[in-house]
C-alpha cells in the first residue's frame, strides 16, 4: 500500500473533464452514440459502476484516445481498494523464498 490518497474514479474524470468540453452534450445523447443506456452512463459518471473492457472501448473510442487508458485508471482505483480491503489479511500471508541453485 504505497498511496494514501485514492486514484481518482475515470467516471469523476468523464464527468469533471470530458462532458464540460463536449459543447454540452446531454448523458443521454453521449450514451446513444456510445451504444450504452443513460443509466450505466449515470452510474459511472456518479463512481457506482467501474469501468468494464468493454465500457472502455466505447469510452475510448468516443473520446478519441483508445481503451487503456480508460482500463489503467480503473485498475489503480480497483487495486487501492483491494490492498485497503485485504490488509489485514495480506500481513499474515508469508513471502514465499526461492531456493538457491546447487
């Protein structure tokens, strides 16, 4: 657990960044030309729902910039929260040793 502050949400990044320079566009005509409905769109604009590789391709693909970004973002919000979730059970698991070669 290096980070102590929590990777931003890529739906607060569509939401605070993306939407507002998009002349403003409806969530509702976004998700039309992205071919999703308006309340997958809400609920990751909203951080209730993760970016899936699918959601990212479309993400991408609308944004003009590709799907790994939209998957590395939600990666590092997935993993800080799994490292928080499972400290406790993470200190108790020993670090297995590689044998030495004869």
């Amino acid at each position: 657990m290096s980070n102590t502050r929590k990777p931003t949400h890529p739906g607060a990044i569509l939401r605070e960044d993306v939407f507002p320079a998009l002349d403003n566009m409806s969530i509702s005509e976004a998700a039309k030309r992205m071919k999703v409905s308006r309340q997958m769109l809400h609920k990751i604009l909203a951080e209730k729902a993760p970016i899936t590789p699918d959601m990212a391709v479309r993400i991408g693909k609308f944004c003009g910039n590709g799907p790994a970004i939209w998957l590395r973002m939600q990666q590092a919000v997935d993993l800080w929260e799994a490292e928080r979730a499972l400290a406790p059970v993470v200190k108790q698991i020993e670090t297995a040793k590689v044998r030495e070669a004869a």
